[in-house]
C-alpha cells in the first residue's frame, strides 16, 4: 500500500495529513446517522459538516488518533470531539442488534 502522508503547514505550524482507508458506504452511513440525530434534537447546525464529522470520529474510532490533535486539525475543540465521539458511539450502538 502506497502512503499518502506529508506534512502541511496549518494556521498553527505543521499538520501532519494521513491517509484513512474508509468506504464511502461506511462513512455515509455514520453521517447519516448523525443528520438524522441532528433532526431529532433539533440543532440547526453545527461547526462542520455531518460528512466530516464523520471521518474525524472514524479517524478516532480507528486508528485511536488523539482528541487534541484531530481537534487542531480541523479548528474545532477537543471537547467538541470527544462530544462529536460520544454521540456517534451512542447511535452506533443503538443501532447494534
């Protein structure tokens, strides 16, 4: 497998971008899940896309990225990450059977 990573620099110095092998079924269906919690809470939106949100919480889900540096990353909180974790954590296990 070839690697995609290099670094970049950000707002904040040097971001180091990685390649995340993930399906696209997989990752619509994680941001599904959470545009439809989004509906049923009743928030109007929120800092990123569902779809990105998604692939963060994957990227942490998977390859355990910590909360601080997928936060920097993408100029959201790391509180916000372990919320965004949490929440998609709990509609995953809804669904488990």
């Amino acid at each position: 497998m070839r690697k995609n990573s290099k670094p970049a620099e950000g707002p904040e110095g040097l971001v180091y971008q990685c390649r995340l092998s993930l399906s696209s079924a997989t990752v619509n269906m994680v941001a599904d899940l959470i545009r439809g919690h989004l509906k049923k809470i009743g928030s109007r939106w929120r800092k990123l896309a569902p779809g990105r949100i998604a692939v963060i919480v994957l990227a942490v889900l998977r390859h355990d990225q910590r909360l601080c540096d997928m936060a920097g990353g993408n100029d959201v909180s790391a509180s916000t990450v372990r919320r965004w974790l949490l929440e998609v954590t709990g509609l995953l296990a809804a669904r488990a059977p």
